[in-house]
C-alpha cells in the first residue's frame, strides 16, 4: 500500500464514522466552508 493508497483509506474511513456520529450540521450561517469537517480531521 503507498501512502497516497494509506491516507484516501483514512480519510474514508474518518468520513464513513463523522457521518455516523454527526447527524445535523454544526455550521449554520456564513459562509459554505472549503473543507469539510472530514479533511479536517484527516489532515490533523
């Protein structure tokens, strides 16, 4: 598995659980983020 192969798994797998845990949106007004919250917590 390269790297680029090991961080996608992560970040679906970071995803597949946010969506799981977070059932409404936490942002309500302003402006539409660029990153979701998933990228986020994957490039941490």
């Amino acid at each position: 598995m390269t790297i680029d192969e090991f961080i996608i798994k992560i970040y679906l797998m970071v995803d597949d659980y946010h969506k799981k845990i977070v059932t409404n949106r936490l942002r309500q007004g302003g402006y539409a983020p660029k990153l979701t919250d998933s990228d986020i917590i994957t490039m941490e």
